[in-house]
C-alpha cells in the first residue's frame, strides 16, 4: 500500500479522531516504532480500552491486552478479515500517511456486518448442512470448532480406515482406526507425512502413491480395489481399497479421500464356507454313487431271481422285491434332488 500525505499535524490528532467518532469510526494512530500516538473515543469504547493508558504504548503489547483477535501481523501487514466484539464488527482499514514529514500508520475501524446478524445466518447455514444449529457459540472459531467436532465424530465411527490426502499424496488427516493402526498418538499427527512415512515397505508405498495418481491424472475413482495391507510388524490383511478424487467448487482436483475396508475375517469366513461346499458335494457325490450302486444291484439280482424261479409264490415275491427296489430308487432320486434344489448344489453322478 502507498504512503498518503495529508494535510494534519500531530496536534489535529484529537480533532481528527472526533470527527471520526461523529460517523462510528474508530481510528489508532501509530508512530514509526508501532507506538500508539493517539485512539479515538469511539475506539476506546469498542475495544474496551476505557481504563487502559495507551500512550506512547507499543501496538502489538496493547492489542494483546484486549484480548481480541489479532488485525495486524507480526510484520505490520493487515489481517483481512472482520472483528467480532459481542453484537457488532469491525472491518479494519491500514492507512501509511506522512504527518510532520514522518510515517504513521492509521488503523481505521468501520462497522461491518452486524456480528448478531452475522452468526445468526452462520448458524442458520451450518444447520442446513449438518442438521443442527450450535449453541452458545459467540466467534467464528467456536463454529468452525463445532462443524470440525461433528464431522470428526461422523468419520470416527465409520468402521473402516478413512483417510484424506492432498494432491501431492501428503496426508491431510484420518479417523481413529488409521491412527491406531500405524501406532501414532492422535489423528492430527498424520498430517504432513505420506506413504513412505508410514510404511517400511517400500514397494508397497509405491503401489498406494501410484493408486493416488492415477486418481489424480484420471479424475475418476477407484472403487473396491483387491489389495493386502502390510503392517510394519508384517501382519498381512485383505482390504478393498476406494480412492476418491475431491474437487474445490470450480472443479479443481485438491486430493482424495480413501476408504480402506478390512475384509481378512470375511475372506476366511469366504474360504471356509466354500471348504465346508465343498465337502458337502463331495458327500452328496459319494452318497448317491454308493445307494445307487447297492439298489441297481439288488434290482438287477432280482430280476435275475424272478427270471429263473419256477415256483409261483416264489416269483410273486421276487417281483415285490424289484417293485420296492425301483420305488427305493426313486425315493433317493426325489430326495436327492430336494437337497439340490435347497443347497443349489448339484451331485455328481
């Protein structure tokens, strides 16, 4: 920002400060050494200064002392942003000017958006996005705090490894399974490491960054991807793995997120059931083979006896015999085929 001349001395000070406070300005004046010279009285109200002696007083010593949200940096640039005092704001303006030939810096502070009116429609915006409107809440931090606390405790109780990364693979943060897994104290401490951090083996980070890039060169996710999750003391785990890319609001790609379901006990459930399938078709086999082999001998010898009987009597019974047998067979068959028909598995003959 330029240097202004204006046409005041250090004596109109007051003057200049009341004609401010006429229109609800308030206005600190500095001396090259960041020294407050001069603060109007509608300043004074503002910031609750009344009985503070603020003289030849360094800046940034008095505005700690308000205990307000900082306006100016450690290297005097101006922090754009508004200053929230119980029911109203300030927006604050850095002027440079010359007065007496010297440099002096004018911080004026103009009413901005009414803070009443302000946190009103922010809790009004946060309940149409999470459903609720928080309470008691007073700043800007407190609401970021409480949307930051709700989503936090929404991705906590996922019951998967939730990860979120941005476009350089650096990780962002992560939810409480994640953090438990590579042992680290909270979830923030993931922040600002990537995959060769976290993991000893190395062809597996590469394997997960390549994954990322292929996200980020692509634009489109990865859905449910087969992978085995190496821990550092060797444990192997079958997940499937989704990366999805995350867009700003103009549609630039930023980073991820990544979703990593753990599926070791259902892949070995998987493999005892087709085990247990198995050997099921191979009774169902061997069962069918073994009656069907007994009953085609017993039709087949009696219908040799039937054949080679003489005595009337004797031959009747032999037909029994053959007429049990077949109905037996056919018995077997139909309960054969209920169990296919209820196991969906098909005997082999």
């Amino acid at each position: 920002m330029g240097t202004r001349a204006i046409s005041l001395t250090s004596k109109d000070f007051p003057i200049y400060g009341d004609a401010l406070s006429l229109v609800d300005v308030s206005v600190l004046i500095l001396n090259q050494q960041m020294e407050l010279e001069y603060i109007n009285d509608v300043a004074k109200v503002k910031l609750k200064i009344i009985s503070i002696p603020i003289k030849r007083m360094n800046f940034f010593n008095f505005w700690e002392r308000t205990k307000l949200s900082p306006i100016l940096t450690n290297n005097g640039d101006m922090i754009p942003a508004l200053l929230h005092i119980d029911h109203y704001s300030l927006h604050w303006e850095k002027i440079e000017t010359l007065v007496d030939n010297k440099n002096y810096t004018f911080l004026l502070g103009k009413n901005g958006y009414p803070a009443t009116t302000f946190f009103k429609e922010l809790g009004l915006a946060i309940r149409k996005e999470i459903g609720y409107e928080p309470q008691g809440k007073s700043t800007v931090a407190e609401y970021i705090g409480e949307i930051t606390n709700y989503f936090t405790s929404v991705i906590d109780k996922i019951p998967c490894y939730v990860y979120w990364k941005s476009s350089e693979s650096e990780y962002l943060g992560c939810n409480i399974l994640v953090a438990e897994y590579f042992g680290l104290k909270s979830t923030t401490d993931i922040i600002g490491k990537n995959d060769f951090d976290l993991f000893k083996d190395r062809d597996f980070a590469k394997d997960y960054q390549e994954q990322d890039r292929q996200v980020f060169s692509t634009g489109k996710p990865i859905l449910q991807f087969p992978s085995d999750l190496k821990s550092n003391d060797g444990t192997v785990n079958k997940t499937l793995v989704s990366k999805v890319p995350i867009a700003d609001l103009s549609g630039k790609i930023i980073g991820l997120v990544g979703i990593t379901l753990d599926v070791t006990e259902l892949t070995k459930a998987k493999e005892v059931a087709e085990s247990a399938n198995q050997a099921k078709t191979e009774f169902l086999a061997n069962m069918r083979h073994d009656i069907r082999t007994s009953l085609s001998g017993i039709v087949g010898f009696s219908e040799i006896l039937k054949e080679q009987l003489s005595d009337l009597r004797l031959k009747e019974y032999a037909q029994n015999l053959v007429t049990s047998a077949h109905a037996l067979h056919g018995l077997m068959d139909e309960i054969l085929e209920s169990i296919i028909v209820s196991t969906g598995e098909i005997p082999l003959l």
